[in-house]
C-alpha cells in the first residue's frame, strides 16, 4: 500500500497540555496583590487572606507553606515580625518577614473559633489531613487570580513565591538578597528562577534603537 494513501491517524486524547500556558508561571504584579487583597477582604475569606498575604510575604515553596504550625508564626499571644523554618526540599533554614497586614490578617485567622486546638496554621477538612494539600492551595490559587480577570493557566503557586522578590530585583538588582530570602543555596538557580538574564536582555534591547 502506498504511504500516500494511509489514513490519519487521530491521537485518542488531547495531550495534557491542550491549551494551557505551559513554561515558567509569571510573578504577580503589585496591583493584581492588591486587587486579590481587597476582594478577598470584601468576601470575608479570613483564612484565604492570611494565607495569600503570608504567601507572599514568606516566599516559600507550596509544600512549606502548606505546612506551617501556629508555633511558627505565633508566640507569647503575638504573630511574630520574623520567623524561620526548615525547607523540605534543601534541608536548609529560611528566614523571611511577615508584614503588618500580614500580622493581622494571621492574628484574626488565629484568634477564629475554628482554630482552636489545631496545630497547623492552614488545617484540613479532612481526619487524615492535618493542613491542606498543595492540590487544594493551587485551586485556591486559581480562584483568586480568576476573580480579578488573569488567566489562570499563566500563573501557579511559584507565581506568588517569586512575586515580592521579582520586585526587589527590580528595584535593587540585588541577586545575593533574592537568594538568600528564596532560600536558594547556588546563585545559578536563582538566575534561571527570576529569568534574570533575558529580562536583561530584553532591557538592553529595549534601549537600542535602529
């Protein structure tokens, strides 16, 4: 038979990544936090804001974050302005600041009657999960940038990780205090993590005219 005349063959499946935006998930921007921020305070979601805020401000991967105890963030019936914790992934400290919305946001999440007795700062629903999954985190996170219009395939939950330090690059090109607040422990990871070199690039370009 030629091989001119063999029918097409039709894949039994979409692939997995059938119309998303695949690659690297892009940083917030100061007014999609802000946007985020005021509809989740108009919606009541106290823990929502809490955890979004303390995403934010910690920087830290989704397994860590969804693993925070009260203990870390709260002492002496106080939430603390600097904490640190041990990353899963590197086995190293990480120390990061948490700001005063962030405090208060954390404060009336803490002081919530369905709080009491739970050891995690972001508790599960279910008995055999003692915080959420970072499943659920990322659903949460798609909601949240949904209601402000974005599309939600662009970002993911290093969107809200990269975001404070994206803008301290920014404004200070400071790429040891990036590393150090991510937590990163080679200087080339956090290069490839912010993009650094073709951000660079384009801003050369940028200022080139022909």
């Amino acid at each position: 038979m030629s091989t001119f005349n063999l029918p097409m063959v039709v894949p039994a499946k979409k692939a997995w990544n059938h119309g998303r935006i695949i690659g690297q998930k892009r940083p917030l921007l100061p007014k999609h936090v802000w946007a985020i921020r005021v509809r989740l305070e108009l919606a009541g979601a106290v823990r929502d804001l809490a955890l979004f805020n303390m995403a934010v401000d910690s920087k830290l991967r989704g397994c860590d974050l969804v693993r925070l105890k009260v203990a870390d963030v709260f002492s002496a019936g106080a939430v603390k302005e600097r904490t640190s914790i041990l990353q899963s992934k590197t086995k190293s400290p990480v120390r990061f600041e948490i700001t005063d919305g962030t405090r208060k946001a954390l404060m009336e999440w803490i002081s919530n009657p369905v709080m009491t007795g739970h050891e995690y700062l972001w508790p599960g629903r279910f008995h055999d999960r003692p915080h959420i999954s970072t499943r659920q985190y990322a659903r949460l996170l798609k909601d949240w940038v949904r209601s402000i219009g974005l599309e939600p395939s662009a970002y993911g939950t290093h969107s809200l990780r990269r975001t404070k330090v994206a803008q301290i690059y920014k404004k200070t090109g400071n790429l040891r205090a990036v590393q150090l607040l991510l937590g990163h422990t080679k200087m080339d990871s956090t290069v490839r993590y912010l993009g650094v070199e073709l951000e660079d690039s384009l801003t050369i370009s940028e200022g080139v005219e022909i």
